[in-house]
C-alpha cells in the first residue's frame, strides 16, 4: 500500500489515519501494542508522527490488514526482522512501484 503523505516533519493522528484508511482509536491502540510506534506527544497529549513511525505503521498496517496476521503474529513477524532488512526496503520499493503504475493506468 502506497501512502500520499505530504512530505513534512510531523504528522497528526488524523492526516496519518486518513492515509491508512483507518480510525484514529486502531492507531492509538497499534501504538500500545507495538514498540516501533512511538509518536512524540505534546504535554497537551496531542501525538505527532514522524516519518519513521509512518514506515512502521505501513509495516503494521501490511502485516495485519493486507496479510491477515492477528497482533501476535505481527509482533512475531517483527521481532523477526528488522526495519533494515534488505526485504522489507525491496517490499517497499515494490509496493510504491505498484502504486505508481496503478496510478499511470487509471490515467489512460
């Protein structure tokens, strides 16, 4: 899944839960469940994402919803592996590929 993400340096809850398609209650529950999900919060409790935990919620988002894992199978899948592996940046090249020639067809 390709997300459209303005390129910035914080991310709120709601841009990052639209781009999923998700509500942002599942967010705020991936973040007690997953330790690669750590958004900074403000003291007034208001979560900013940053460029990183928008990777490691795609990572979620493909294990869980595109994969049909369920929470501990997903924790499992990322002790596993690392955000480094050369598999995951190749899966990820290959799904914004995808997306861009999903998007190049729609256009003819």
């Amino acid at each position: 899944m390709h997300i459209d993400l303005p390129e910035k340096r914080y991310y709120s809850i709601g841009e990052v839960a639209k781009a999923f398609g998700v509500n942002t209650s599942l967010l705020r529950f991936w973040e007690k469940e997953f330790d690669q999900i750590k958004p900074k919060k403000k003291q007034s409790g208001i979560r900013k994402y940053t460029p990183e935990d928008v990777k490691s919620i795609q990572l979620v988002y493909h294990l869980v919803k595109e994969k049909g894992l369920t929470i501990d199978g997903a924790k499992k899948q990322l002790k596993m592996q690392s955000q480094d592996d050369p598999k995951t940046v190749l899966l990820e090249k290959l799904q914004k590929l995808k997306a861009d020639l999903e998007r190049f067809r729609d256009q003819l």
